[in-house]
C-alpha cells in the first residue's frame, strides 16, 4: 500500500469518527490544500460519486469562516454535517450563544439564531458539496494578489432527484 492509500484510509476513519458517516473514497480531487495559514482542505469523490469536501485546522474555525472558504473554494454546499450524534449541534450552540448575549429572553425563533449560527465552532468541517463553480477549485496562496489561485480545473453540479 502506497501513502497516499494510507492517508485516504486514516481520512475515511476520521469522517466516521467525526461525523458517522461511513464512506469510501473513490478518487481525491485536492489533497490538503491550503485554505488559510493554518487549515487544509481535501476535496473528493466518494464510493456513490457525490462531492465532499473535508476541512481540517489548528486554529479555531467557525461555521461561518467555513462558509466563507467554500465559497472562496469556487464551491456550492448542500450539506454541513454535525458532529456524531449531535444532529441538532449547530442550532443548539446557536442558542446557547444567543442566550449568553441575551439571558432575559424565553421565546427565540430561528431567525433570531441565523447570525449567532455563524459563530459555532466547527473544526474538523464536512460538506457535501453540490456544484463547482466554473469549474475551477481555488486554494490559499498568500503570494497572490487575491490570496486565492486556482488548484485544479473539475466539472461538476449534483443533480437532485426527487
């Protein structure tokens, strides 16, 4: 076995620790590029061919730093999975959030949450991605001008059924 099967197996084991999620990785697209100094991404296709996008830091990342990077990727997400056995993790660290700023307050709606949704930790980060934009998937580059450069070319878009 060459490393590279190595480290796609010790990814596989991470993502079912992490997340549950049982999967086989089919064909890595990137492998841990650069997202931002001190956080690495890889990009792959699993055994049912569908886009996930796996992030990874030493730093504290939040959802909506992660939200921020995907897009910035050139990517479009359908899902961010919670943590293993916490479905409702985002919405319940919203509020926990939401109630450190406001203690008095009884009824919150979800709409209440949307900002303080942003603020939740979420490292390590697993997405499923739906489209590529253009085609193109970017990385970090504090070289560049823009701090992004283009790490590979890779059509794809999910087309939901019902």
């Amino acid at each position: 076995m060459s490393i590279k099967m190595y480290d796609e197996l010790a990814l596989e084991r991470e993502i079912n620790a992490g997340f549950g999620v049982d999967m086989e990785i089919l064909q890595p697209i990137v492998y841990r590029v650069p997202i931002s100094r001190s956080a690495e991404a890889t990009l792959f296709l699993n055994n049912k061919k569908q886009l996930y996008l796996y992030i990874s830091g030493q730093s504290k990342l939040l959802l909506g730093d992660i939200k921020k990077t995907v897009s910035r990727m050139g990517l479009v997400a359908d899902i961010y999975f919670p943590p293993k056995g916490q479905p409702r993790y985002f919405e319940e660290a919203a509020l926990s959030k939401f109630l450190e700023v406001f203690p008095g307050r009884k009824n919150v709606s979800d709409e209440d949450l949307i900002f303080y949704r942003t603020l939740v930790s979420y490292n390590p980060a697993l997405i499923l991605i739906s489209e590529v934009k253009n085609g193109e998937i970017y990385q970090f580059d504090s070289d560049s001008h823009t701090s992004w450069r283009l790490a590979t070319k890779f059509a794809y878009r999910r087309i939901k059924t019902s």
